[in-house]
C-alpha cells in the first residue's frame, strides 16, 4: 500500500503566524491567554496547552487584568481592543494580514453604506470566529448570509455590498453574488449597477487548494482527510474531495481510522483543512502503514 501526504494541506500562513507567536512567548512567560481556540484542530490545541495556553472566551476576558493575550488569526471586533485598554492587558496580536485588510475594506463600505441607506451582507458562517470580527466594523449591522434561504434577510429596496469570510468557498460566493443581483434587479424599482457591488475577499491561498485537492483526490483509491470537526474551512476542502472521490474518509486522528477502508494495493492520500498541522497528518501516514491488511491463512 502507497501512502501520500499532500504537501499544500496543512496550515495557512496566518495560522501558522499566530501558533508561533503563541509559541515564542510560551518559551519566555511559560504562560499565554488566547482568546478562543487558536486553531480550529482539538489536538493541537492540546498541544499547545501543554506547553501553557490557555483559551478563554470574551465573558472571561472582561474579568483579566494585567496579562497577555493573543488575538489569533481570525481577527477581532473593535469591542476586543477597547477591553483590552480598559483591563491593562497587553495583547498579542496575530491578525491575519488578509483578515486585517477585509476589516478595514468592511469598515469603509460601511461608512458609505451609510450615506445611501444601504447594507453590508456577509457570505458566512453566523458566529464564526472571523465574522464575529467583520461585523464589529458595522456596529454589529452587516447582514450575514450562509445559504439561499438567508436571504430573505436582505432588504432588496436599498443598496448592497456583499463580501466573503476569507475561508469560504469560491463557487458558494459568486452563487450568492448571482443571486442578490438578480433580486435586486427584480426588486428594485430603479436598479442601477451602482446599487450592488459584490467584493470577492476570499484567501486564494485557501480557494486555491480546491482545485489541487480534485487532482490529489482523483491520484488515490483512499483519501483520508484530516480535520477538526469545528473547522467549516475542514468540512469544505472535505465535501471536495468526498465529490471527486466516493472512498475519502473524515478523521480527527489516527485513532478514527477504520482497516475496513482499505485494500492491500491501495494508494492512499492523506490531506487536511488549513487549520490541520502536519505532525498530525504524518501521524495517520504512520498508522495506515501500520496496519496489517494481510488476509488470513487457514
């Protein structure tokens, strides 16, 4: 049996960014808040907290004085910020640049959005980590929309500008995009092209992956992908590989795997979500190689 671990899964650059910077100051204070899980993957976050993380929620955090904290990859509202410079907590900021820049893009549009009595919509998952900062920059105001039936939500008598959470999928977007364009069109009575303007802020590090992953999945009988089941980035880059292959498996770790999967000969690919580390993966390279796929001789 082949086994193969791809190579463009695992970590994103911003995750890989905020799980150092956690690291770093770990090795000099011993210790280090996070607010929220620092990754969307339960056994690294067993890791991490063994080495003196410890993951708080925004209720815990308006009782810590005096302390650091790491704002991790997916952002946080401007709500954040103010309590930290209310409670003396030095914050350690590991922002994604790319979730940083869509912030700031969601804070202007806003501001315009304001002048002709327009909305902000989101493409996204309603109280994901990286939403929750986004809509901070409309006062809470943006209207977030996951799926067809969402929009309804949406008032289609006044202007809209859409955007993305940045780990959403690339064809789910300009669905949605089609979508609101063709309401409103139909809508609105004095539609203009100016009453709509749709922002692709999707990562193309993590769209990007979609189209490899067909190829990586179509290469092998087996595709066993590994994720955190929090992870929405994981259960997308997952359904890819399930559609292109019938034989891809989703685990959380090696413990999951199942010998019924596999056939002596098989090729096997091994993958993961941006939020998947890749000890993790090459731990379920290890045990696949392991298992003894023999038959047994009478």
């Amino acid at each position: 049996m082949v086994v193969e671990i791809d190579q463009n899964s695992g970590y994103c650059f911003g995750v890989e960014f905020a799980i150092k910077m956690a690291e770093d100051e770990m090795r000099e204070e011993g210790h280090l808040y996070c607010l929220g899980d620092i990754v969307h993957n339960d056994m690294e976050v067993k890791r991490l907290y063994d080495q003196g993380l410890r993951i708080i929620n925004r209720d815990q955090l308006q009782h810590i004085r005096d302390a650091k904290v790491l704002i991790r990859a997916h952002g946080e509202p401007p709500e954040t910020y103010k309590t930290a410079m209310e409670n003396n907590l030095e914050l350690v900021d590991a922002s994604c640049p790319v979730v940083l820049k869509l912030q700031n893009r969601v804070k202007h549009a806003y501001d315009q959005m304001q002048k002709v009595n327009g909305q902000v919509v989101i493409y996204g998952k309603k109280g994901h980590a990286e939403v929750i900062g986004i809509t901070g920059q409309t006062n809470g105001e943006a209207i977030i929309v996951t799926t067809e039936e969402d929009l309804g939500k949406i008032d289609f008598s006044r202007p809209v500008t859409l955007f993305s959470q940045t780990t959403k999928s690339t064809k789910g977007f300009y669905q949605i995009k089609a979508l609101i364009q063709e309401r409103l069109a139909r809508e609105k009575t004095d539609f203009t092209d100016g009453d709509f303007i749709a922002n692709d802020s999707i990562c193309r590090q993590v769209s990007n992956r979609e189209p490899h992953l067909l190829k990586f999945a179509g290469n092998h009988d087996v595709i066993v992908f590994v994720s955190g089941k929090k992870s929405s980035n994981g259960r997308a880059l997952f359904s890819v590989c399930q559609n292109e292959n019938e034989r891809s498996y989703f685990i959380e770790s090696e413990e999951e795997l199942d010998l019924a999967w596999f056939e002596p000969g098989d090729s096997v690919g091994i993958c993961g979500a941006t939020s998947t580390p890749m000890w993790l993966m090459e731990k379920v390279a290890e045990r696949i190689r392991s298992l003894d796929l023999d038959p047994v001789m009478e």
